[in-house]
C-alpha cells in the first residue's frame, strides 16, 4: 500500500493560508506603530514562519526584524 493512499486530509490549504492571513492581519493591527522583532524557532516553524512573514510584509512595509533561534 501506498503512503499517499493512507493519508486523509484534516486540515485544507485553503483554511492554513487563511489563518495565517488572520494571524498577520491581527499581529498588524495590535502593533501597528512599533517595530515588530519575530523569532523563528528552527527546525520546526520555518514553514508557518516564512508565511506568517510574508503576510506581514504586505501590510507592514518596513521595520520588522527576523531572528532564528534553534533549541536541542
């Protein structure tokens, strides 16, 4: 048996993209006038963490700060 065929979807892409968006829309609006620092934590958040930063960047042109931090 295939791996895709015992894979069942539970959350869409569709509803990811539109959290994050969510998410980013919210993070905007609570600092709207402050520098935002946001600190990924590899391995693991990289992926949600790039989209949650290119979110961001639509709505909030300049002054964010990236850092990345990595736990063993």
């Amino acid at each position: 048996m295939k791996y895709k065929e015992k894979l069942n979807l539970i959350i869409s892409k569709e509803l990811i993209i539109n959290k994050v968006k969510k998410l980013a829309k919210e993070i905007h609006l609570e600092y709207i006038d402050q520098d935002l620092l946001l600190i990924c934590v590899l391995n693991g958040s990289f992926m949600f963490f790039n989209d949650l930063l290119r979110e961001l960047t639509k709505l909030k042109k300049d002054n964010i700060y990236i850092d990345f931090i990595r736990f063993s």
